[in-house]
C-alpha cells in the first residue's frame, strides 16, 4: 500500500478537476480525496497500489482536457488518511 499527497496549480478550479481526478482513482482502484484549497491549488489525497498511484502521478501532471498544469508538488502521506473511498471536497 501506498499514499502520496499532491499539491497541483494552474488553472485548476472550475475546469472539473476533482471530478475528473475522482473518476481516475476510481478507475485506478485508489482511496483518498481531491479538493480546492483557498490559494487556487487542488490538494489530491491518493492511497493504494504502488503502480496505480505512479499512474496517478502521470494522469495529474496534465488533468481534464481544460485544465492547465503549471506544477505538481508530490509529498508522502499516510495510508490512514484516507477513508474507504475517492470524494471530492
């Protein structure tokens, strides 16, 4: 098991970025949360199998189709953050 905590800015709000990274980590069979924060940045919370968190990693360096990624920050986490599902905050 694994858990990392991603920090992403860019034009990152209001262009279905949480929704579209909760569709991804279900697909990819991951836990955590994705949510705004006040800055302008999406805090992503993912938890699971190494492979499908580096997937992850690689899906959020792009995100939506209208998204801009300007930048990643990637830091560990703790598994037990995370509850029994993906959700958006």
């Amino acid at each position: 098991m694994a858990a990392a905590r991603f920090f992403v800015s860019g034009h990152v709000q209001g262009v279905f970025f949480r929704a579209s990274a909760r569709n991804e980590a279900l697909h990819l069979g991951l836990r955590g949360y994705a949510r705004n924060l006040h800055d302008g940045r999406v805090e992503v919370l993912a938890v699971g199998d190494v492979q499908a968190l580096e997937h992850m990693a690689e899906w959020l360096k792009h995100g939506p189709p209208h998204a801009r990624v300007e930048g990643i920050e990637r830091l560990a986490a703790d598994d037990g953050e995370a509850g029994p599902d993906f959700e958006t905050a």
